[in-house]
C-alpha cells in the first residue's frame, strides 16, 4: 500500500493481515512500529487504531516474546479508549495486560489491570467474554492472593453478563469462561443447605442492575431468573457432583417454574 494512502487503509490493511495469522509477523510487526511511530503522538479518533494497538501487543506478546512492548501497546489502548472510541478493544487490551502481568510474577499490576478492564466494561456497557473475563480473574486473582472477596460487585456483575450472553450471544462463552464463572457462581453464591434460596440471595447481593447494549437488566426480572437457574443447574452439575446425586436437579426445577410463569 502506497504511504500516501489514508491511514484508516492502512490500519485496516495492517488488521487484515493480523487476523490470517501473518507467518512472518517480525516483519507485520515492523510495519506497524512504523504506523505507532508517525501517528502515536497525535493518535487518530478510529475505532480501527485501537484494534490496531490491541493486535500490536498481541504481537509482541505471543509471537515476538517482548513483553515490555506489549506492555506499551495495551497500556496505550486502554487508555486512549476515549479517544479512539472502541471500548470493546480497549477491554481486551486491559485483560491481555492483566495476563501478561500474572505470567510475569506480578499479581499486583495483573489485578489492576483485570480490575479496570472490567469496570470500565460494565461502566460502558461493553457485555463480551473479555469484560467476564477480566472480571473473574480480578476475583480470582484477588482471593488467591488475600483469601477474601474484595470484588464482590465485579463477581455479581460478571454473572449478569453470563446470563445476559447466553440469550443474546452464547457462541461468546467458551468453556473456559464458562468454567470459571461456574466455579465462582457455585462457591459464592448458591446455597449450601436449600436451593429455593438462590433467587433470595441473588436479588439481596448488589448490584441489582446490569448496562446491556440493550438498555438495564434487572436481577428481579423474570428472563434474568430464568437464565440464572439455568446457568445454576449447568454449574452445579459440574462442579458439585461429588456432593450428591444429580445437584443441579433443584435449579432446573426452578428454571421450568420461572419458565411457566414467564410465559403466563
């Protein structure tokens, strides 16, 4: 591409490359050092430049092994989210600087980074598997390192946005998310002794609401209940199996009764 040509060409190009999996990305990586170099002092109001930042420190990251670069290009998209208006990329580059932390040793900056991911995510409205995602590994990490539930909003919002993708986007929960939020959704919140309690305890934790792209998902609502049983009986079934017969079997009783009532 000539490099007269306008830089939404280029980022669009660069991307473009980036996701057929580039077999020499030294070399895709070096293009877009030239790009980060010419623009990054005034960083241009496009979307595209934040996906760009976020494949830049993947880069580095994955295929170069330079996790100070990373570092920069991550750090750079979250905080220039404002500017180039894609807050879904700018959640990712929060979470993959949280994981490239955590693997480096140190906790303390993978928490922050986990932690503003999601806030940020849930504060925006941004309801995809890297916002549950960053915001299971902030209560994780955090309960690993202190052994306390120091992000009790982030865990409740988290499963929020579970129950609100498996209506709207279920392809989004791979299970490796689905396996961490039904960890925590089992240790955290279902009931030790009656599962007729759940809906008591899910309404009593705050928050009670959830910014979707469709407008606010009340914990009360009936469809919100009917998700949570659902995804309650899923979890309990596979991570509560040692501790009796069929455990997710209450939940999906509640999940046909929430279904009924719905649907009257």
């Amino acid at each position: 591409m000539p490099p007269s040509a306008p830089l939404a060409d280029h980022l669009e190009a660069f991307l473009k490359a980036h996701a057929q999996g580039p077999m020499v990305p030294a070399a895709l990586y070096a293009r877009g050092e030239e790009l980060y170099r010419r623009w990054s002092a005034t960083p241009p109001p496009l979307p595209a430049w934040g996906r760009f930042l976020v494949a830049m420190g993947e880069l580095a990251a994955e295929r170069l092994e330079d996790p100070a670069a990373a570092s920069r290009f991550f750090l750079s998209a979250l905080q220039g989210a404002d500017l180039h208006g894609d807050y879904q990329a700018a959640v990712t580059a929060g979470y993959n600087q949280g994981v490239l932390q955590e693997r480096r040793g140190h906790e303390t900056m993978a928490l922050a980074a986990y932690r503003t991911a999601a806030r940020e995510g849930f504060r925006l409205g941004v309801i995809a598997a890297n916002t549950l995602r960053a915001s299971s590994a902030a209560v994780r990490l955090h309960f690993a390192t202190y052994g306390d539930l120091a992000d009790a909003a982030l865990a409740k919002q988290a499963w929020f946005g579970w129950l609100y993708l498996r209506r709207t986007s279920p392809e989004q929960i791979d299970d490796g998310l689905r396996d961490m939020l039904g960890l925590q959704l089992c240790a955290l919140l279902l009931p030790e002794d009656d599962p007729g309690r759940l809906a008591e305890l899910w309404r009593r934790w705050p928050p009670h609401r959830l910014l979707t792209p469709e407008g606010w998902w009340e914990d009360g609502a009936p469809i919100c209940l009917e998700e949570l049983f659902a995804v309650a009986g899923e979890s309990a079934d596979r991570h509560l199996a040692d501790e009796g017969a069929d455990p997710g079997a209450p939940y999906r009783l509640l999940q046909a009764a929430a279904q009924r009532q719905r649907q009257v």
